[in-house]
C-alpha cells in the first residue's frame, strides 16, 4: 500500500508499505478515503517535534481521518464492513485514574495516531484502530465531513470548556485556520453572534467574516486593543487563542474583561508562553487550557448530519495522496490562501 512518511525536517516520501491487518478481536482495518492536514501534522513537518514529542525518522503523521470499514475482529459490534466511520485518533485503556473520571482525553495510557512513540499516523491507504475509536455514519456524513469531525469536536470542546452563559457573551477568536473557523461555527450554531475575529491574513479573516464573524481585526493594520475598547468598553468575556502565537496571547490578556476567561487551544511551536502576570493577576483572568477533546465525536457528528454546521466552508484545496508533500509545502507557507487542505484517496 502506498504510505507517506517525513524522512527530515521539512522532508516527506512517498512510499510502498506492507498492508497492515487485524491481529486482536476488537481490531478494525480500515481503507482510508478522506484525511485532514492538520497544524499539528505541519509542525512536526518543519520542527520535528512538538515539545517533548520528537519524531524519529522515517515516520508517518496524521491523525484527522475518515474511511470505510474492510475487516472487523471477532470481538466488534460498533462497526460492520462497508461502513463509512469517522475516526477518533486518541486510544485510551479505559482502567487508569483519568479514564475512570470521565477523562479519556488525558489517559495516563492514551496513545495518539500520528503521534511520535504512540501510533504511526494516517497519511497511508490502510489503519488498524480499534472499535472504540470508530463512529458510523453511513448515510449521514460524506467522508470528506467525516474526516472535518475530529477538528470540529474540538472547537466543540473548547467553547464547552468557555461555561459560557447567554447569546449576549462578548467573545473573540484570535487565528482562524481550521481550528478557530471550528470555533466559530460552534459559537454561531449556539446563538453566540457576536463573535470577533482578529487574524493577520486578510483572505482568512475575509472567510471568517463570510460564515458569520461579528467583527474583524488584522492586527497588522490597527491597534487591536484601542479597536476592541471602541467596540466593548467594558472589553470581552472570552477569548479563545486559537494560533499557538506569543503575540497572540499577549493581545488576548489586553481584550479579555477583568473576571473573564483566556481560552488557549492553539498549540505552541517551542510548547512555551510568557505571561504577563502583572495583568492577569489584576484582572483575575480564568485561564482554560484545551487538550484535544473529551467525548465531544457525537456532538460534532450531529452538528453536521442535521446541517447547523457546514465544516466543508473551510476546506480550500485537495490533493491526492501521493501530492501530500506539495499539500504539506503548501499548508506550511500559507499558499495560495490556503485554509484547510486534504488529501482525497
């Protein structure tokens, strides 16, 4: 079968690889149609890491994913061959601590597909997952939609982290790639309408705005903070940081109102913030870190099945899977007003 791996920074190869096949009772194989490029999958492209998490060459990455059931083990009732299923990347032993409280997303045992040590990724025509992390949705999902629910569920999550109480909250997303559209969509589909976005690139804050966005600001042309202050005086009540970015952070701290909650669920390049915690401390600001999600796949499929949320408005380019490296290029360096990109097999 045909896999892709990163061979060096900046360094993918296509290649031939033996097709994986179900060893336990609750195995299922799996032939892969539809998979996200994810920014997570792009920084182990041109670092190599994401904190601790170092890539051993060659590796394959990829975790956003969706396919069609070929072979299910004995043991399997969730799914049967020929179902199309959305898969949950993150496997979880279900007997620790954090599984037995309702946190299978922070299993002390999880293992993550794409993720260096734990699972080989999705970037390949063929995976072995177990049952668990498979859901159904012949008839109610394409596989390209199938393969959006990972991202969806967690913007999903984070607003579900944000508490937030009443159509009136005052909110904003700062960086709107995959993750921060997610976002906003979910806030939209809650009612939520007056979400802002502040984005450096022009052609992603013009999507944002076109799904629904209240407001939009690139920082690269105005002073975020005097802008957000003239439209809320008494600033907002959350803000979800959705870029990973240092600046980021800093601006969201300026805009968040005292008593209000900072959001963080982008990922950071070298896994560190600076703080300033003069302001946070007199402000008293709630901070909420996101890791991934947690039992948020069904929400996500329902979302889409019934229509509230369109997830294909942030998909802008495909490619087949032996371009994947030109998708990873493109996706790196934000070309040709790239937003979301995957790869069709």
């Amino acid at each position: 079968m045909m896999a892709v791996k990163l061979t060096g920074i900046q360094q993918m190869t296509v290649t031939e690889d033996e097709k994986p096949d179900i060893s336990g009772d609750d195995d299922v194989l799996i032939r892969l149609k539809s998979i996200g490029v994810c920014g997570s999958d792009v920084h182990y492209y041109l670092d190599g890491r994401i904190g601790s998490q170092v890539v051993h060459y060659p590796f394959v990455v990829g975790h956003e994913c969706s396919g069609f059931v070929e072979k299910c083990g004995s043991g399997v009732d969730r799914v049967v061959p020929g179902d199309l299923t959305v898969i949950d990347p993150s496997v979880h032993c279900g007997q620790c601590d954090q599984c037995l409280a309702g946190r299978p997303h922070t299993c002390r045992n999880n293992r993550f597909l794409g993720c260096p040590g734990q699972i080989a990724g999705c970037l390949t025509e063929y995976i072995v997952m177990p049952s668990s992390a498979c859901f159904p949705v012949t008839g109610r999902l394409d596989a390209e939609e199938a393969a959006l629910v990972e991202p969806l569920s967690i913007g999903i999550y984070a607003v579900r982290l944000a508490g937030i109480c009443g159509s009136d909250t005052k909110t904003a997303i700062l960086g709107v790639g995959p993750i921060g559209l997610s976002i906003l969509m979910k806030l939209l589909a809650d009612g939520i309408l007056s979400a802002g976005i502040i984005e450096p690139l022009n052609y992603r804050l013009e999507k944002a705005l076109q799904i629904g966005a209240a407001w939009g600001l690139n920082p690269a042309g105005c002073e975020v903070p005097e802008e957000v202050l003239k439209m809320e005086p008494c600033l907002l009540d959350v803000v979800f940081e959705a870029s990973g970015d240092q600046e980021a952070v800093d601006t969201a701290l300026k805009i968040v109102k005292p008593g209000g909650k900072l959001v963080l669920v982008g990922i950071p390049p070298l896994a560190k913030y600076v703080f300033d915690m003069d302001l946070m401390r007199r402000k008293e600001i709630t901070v909420i870190n996101v890791r991934r999600q947690n039992h948020c796949v069904e929400e996500a499929i329902e979302m889409v099945a019934s229509g509230k949320i369109d997830v294909k408005r942030m998909v802008t380019h495909r490619f087949p899977l032996d371009k994947t490296p030109a998708a990873f290029d493109m996706v790196a360096r934000y070309r040709d007003n790239v937003i979301k990109a995957m790869i069709c097999l």
